[in-house]
C-alpha cells in the first residue's frame, strides 16, 4: 500500500461555511496561495452552485493555484455537477466532489426516498461528473451512521462508476476511534473493487476526537484526509490539519506514513487564517497556540534547558516557529530586516517590499525592539491588505484621554470614493477606541457597529504590538452584513480605531456590486 497521505484541506469550504469564518474572494485567493505553499494536495475551493460569490471563488482559485489539485463539492444532480465543472473548467488539476447521504434517518427524513432510488442517485451522479473530470470523488454523508452492508455496496457501486477518490465521512462527529478503524477496515474487507480508489475520510469534532478518529482510519488503511487549518469548519470543526500532520510525522513509529506538508509553514498559514477571519486559536490549542511550547513549570523550564527534548516532542521550528531573538530596530537596514524575513521562511517580491517598509519603519520609530513576532505580524497585515483596493485610508489619529477628562479623538481619513485630499472629524466617546469610531461613524454615515472586540499583544513589554480584530455589523435591506476587521499599532485605541476602518472596508467591497454574501444555511 501507498503510504503518503493525502492532504485534502477544506478551510476554504467547510471550515468557510461555520459562523464567524467567511471570506471575501481576495481573501480565499491569499490563502488558496498559502494553502499551495504548505503543500497540501488538494485545496476544496467552494461550492461553486451555492452563490455566485462561491462559483467566482472557485474559478478564481482553479485558475490561480497551479501544483494543487483544486475540487469543487456538489450535490449528486446534474445542476451542481454542472456548475462545478464550469467553475473548475481553468484548473490544471480540477477534482469534481460530489456527495449524497447514505445513513437511513438522511435518506427517511432528510431526502425522502428509499435505499434504492438513493443508490441509484449516487452512481448517476459519479458517471456525469466522470464525464466532465476523469478526477472525481464521492462521499456518502453521514457514513458512520449508515448500515455497513448498504456502505459497502454504494462505495463498490461508485467506484464502478469511475469514482477515484471515496470520502467516508463522519458528518455529526458521532463514531470513536476504535469503531472508525473497525468501519474502514470492514470496507477494505467487504468491497471487492476498493483498491481502485483512494480511501479518504473526513471527520467532525463534536467530542473532540476528529484528529484521533483520522488517525485511526489511516491505521486502517485510508490515504486521504480531509482537514482544515486550526480545525475550523461546521460546529465543533473538522480535523485540524496541523495537528494530524504533526501526529503522523511525530509518531512515524507507529504510522510508517508521511505527508507531503512543508510543516515549517504551519505557523504561517494558522497566523493568516487568524489574520483574515479575525479569530484567534485559544492559547492551549496544539500546535499552533500560544502555549503550546511554552514551558511554566520550573521542573519543565530545567529539563528543557539541559536538552529540549526532556519535555518537547516537536521542535518549534519544525512548524515554523522562531524562538524569540531581539533583531532589528529602527536603525536596521533593508538588507538586515529582509535577510531576517527570509530566515523566517518570507521571500517578498519587489513589489511587497516598499509596502512593508513603509509599515517596519511606522512601527520601529515608535518600537524601540522589534522581535520576530513583531515581523510575522507585519507580514500578516500587509501582504493581507495588499491587494485589496479599499475605500478608506487611515491617514492620521490623534486621541487625548485622562482619568478625569472626556476622552477625544481626531480621525482623519482619505475617502477614495471621493476628490477630496483628506476628511476629518472629531469625536468624544467612552475611551479612546469610542471616540475614535465616533468620530469614523460621523464622518462615513456608516450605520455599522462593533459587536465582539478582541485585543492580543504580540510581544511583551509596555510597548507591545497590539493587534485587535472586530466582529462589525450593518443592516442593509434587510440582510445582516457581517465582516471582521483587524488593525496593528503600539497604540491599543489606534489598533482598535484601525481594526473598525478595516471592517468598514471590507462591508464596503461586500456591498459592490457582485459580492453577495451568501446565506449560511446554504452549506452542507
Ligand atoms: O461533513 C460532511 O459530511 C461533508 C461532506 C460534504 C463531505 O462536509
Ligand atoms: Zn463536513
């Protein structure tokens, strides 16, 4: 049996789809980009039949990323298949996923039809995306609740059908790690055809145990995982990809399998994920949260003093991870800060680097240290924001506040909407954040308000890099847009005023014409 692991990273849409995690189309580009810089296998675009925006995400994902196979899901009908196969028509490597339930409470209650006709539905559906894409993968959903005899006559039919790939998905995050072994060793078993497709599965962390029931089934014999960065993805999420690729590397003892993951690029591509979502990974998360190789007990701190691997299993710098050096400050040139960037695993193109000087230097007058954190997190802002053509450009704050006078803010912004050099207004509010998106509401006429407000110091120190991130609301016709905004300064309220604008931005590109957001309650 082969023994790399696909890597099928869905991020894009089932972690895309989960509350609180949409993106725009330049987002999904920026990341699809990382995505293929990680070295994942196969990047799920979307579901390019669910809103226009997926479909133009698709085609603009099919058509920039060129190593990675790029998939498109869609339901089993025509209709879905159609559009995926339109939306991947400029991929080098395209992959049509189609899916149908396969468990009896979906095919009673959800579908309402009978084994049979279900069946049936499953092999049309495989033979019509086969004659788009020879490259195509099916699922029946909800797989772990299904009869295992009906299962293994489905994956036997689709893959007599031409399917190359077949997904068993654990959809509710219902089955254990021993009896996921045990369902996919029964396919191996049971379905005589099963070595012409790839096993994959996909699993849910409803009980925490995603990652634990993926590893399983590859002790079983599947060689596809589905997963997304930082474990994002429908409720509870989906098997993290950091943590299952660090487990297989980790314990090749007992796994004897590898992945084709560049893992010194984990880091990175959670930092961007977190960057554009505007939602941080709690601090305990494996892998890539704050603590994961911090050590606080003095026990801990000796041993791995006297030698790292007392108390660590992974090397930091395995998944991309710096230890803290003091480098560079205001005096450093572009030769030392580039030469740094690139220890760090970043290569600028000429055209980025003018923009992140302009942001290392704003930040270094003001930063007497600048630490490695500190660059990772300018590198996040401004290759995030480079390609975004915004509205508002923050051009100047000034706040004054005190114990026991009103705080004030000046914000002064350039409307690239309008001729006007610079606008500006004045506002008083309940600390210095309030006044300034005061004063940001009085001058824009937006209606959009902050609903969650979230603030991380990078590095320590009073005169830490902060990085806030917003959850901003408006009511349009009805429709509820909503977007995060980040912002970054030494300043907490300027970050904070910054991270507003920013939302407003993107409520901005929403609201253009051919950017709808689509309704959540469309995903699967
Ligand atoms: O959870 C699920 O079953 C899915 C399928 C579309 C693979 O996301
Ligand atoms: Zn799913």
């Amino acid at each position: 049996m082969n023994n790399k692991v696909i890597i099928f990273d869905t991020t894009l849409r089932d972690g895309e789809q989960s509350p609180g995690f949409s993106m725009n189309i330049e987002e999904k580009l920026i990341f699809a980009e990382q995505l293929e810089k990680l070295g994942v296998d196969v990047i799920e675009a979307g579901f390019p039949v669910i809103s226009d925006g997926d479909f133009e995400a698709v085609s603009a994902i099919a058509e920039k990323v060129k190593k990675a196979q790029v998939a498109g899901l869609a339901r089993a009908n025509n209709k879905d298949i159609e559009a995926a196969a339109r939306a991947l028509k400029n991929a080098v490597h395209p992959r049509i996923h189609t899916f149908i339930s396969s468990s009896d409470i979906h095919i009673e209650y959800q579908l309402k039809k009978t084994r049979e006709e279900v069946l049936r539905q499953a092999i049309e559906a495989v033979s019509y995306a086969c004659s788009f894409i020879p490259n195509v993968e099916f699922s029946p959903m909800d797989a772990t609740r299904s009869d295992r005899v009906y299962l293994a006559e489905m994956v036997s039919a689709v893959i007599e059908a031409g399917a190359t790939t077949v997904n068993i998905p654990d959809t509710v995050g219902y089955t254990i790690p021993t009896e996921f072994y045990d369902l996919i060793k029964y396919l191996f078993d049971h379905v005589p055809n099963i070595n012409k497709a790839v096993i994959s599965v996909h699993c849910h962390n409803d009980l925490g145990l995603a990652v634990a029931n993926s590893l399983a089934a590859i002790q079983a014999g599947a060689r596809q995982v589905e997963c997304t960065v930082n474990g994002i993805g429908e409720r509870a999420g989906n098997t993290a990809m950091e943590e299952l690729v660090m487990a297989i590397k980790t314990r090749n003892d007992l796994f004897n399998c590898y992945t084709e993951i560049n893992t010194k690029q984990i880091m990175q591509t959670s930092k961007l994920l977190v960057n554009i979502t505007g939602v941080s990974v709690q601090p305990n998360k494996a892998i890539v949260g704050d603590n994961a190789f911090a050590h606080e007990s003095g026990i801990h701190q000796d041993g791995v003093l006297k030698h790292a691997m007392t108390y660590e299993i992974m090397r930091p710098e395995d998944i991309g991870i710096t230890r803290s050096k003091l480098v560079l400050g205001k005096h450093s040139g572009r030769h030392a800060v580039l030469s740094r960037l690139k220890e760090l695993g970043f290569e600028l193109k000429p055209e980025e680097v003018d923009a992140f000087f302009a942001k290392f230097k704003c930040i270094a007058d003001r930063k007497k240290e600048i630490y490695d954190e500190d660059l990772v997190a300018m590198i996040g802002e401004v290759l995030h924001k480079k390609e975004q053509n915004w509205r508002y450009v923050v051009k100047n704050i000034q706040i004054s506040t005190g114990m026991f006078s009103p705080p004030m803010a000046l914000v002064t912004l350039r409307d690239n909407q309008s001729d006007t050099e610079a606008i500006f207004e004045v506002a008083h509010g309940n600390g210095g954040v309030d006044a300034g998106v005061n004063a940001v509401k009085k001058m824009t006429g937006t209606k959009a308000n902050i609903k969650a407000f979230n603030l991380v110091a990078i590095t320590g120190g009073s005169d830490a890099l902060c990085e806030v991130s917003v959850t901003v609301e408006e009511e349009v016709n009805g429709n509820v847009i909503k977007v995060f905004g980040n912002g970054m300064s030494i300043d907490v309220s300027i970050a904070g005023i910054m991270s507003f604008v920013d939302a407003l931005n993107k409520i901005e590109y929403v609201k253009s014409a051919g950017h709808s957001q689509k309704s959540k309650s469309d995903g699967v």
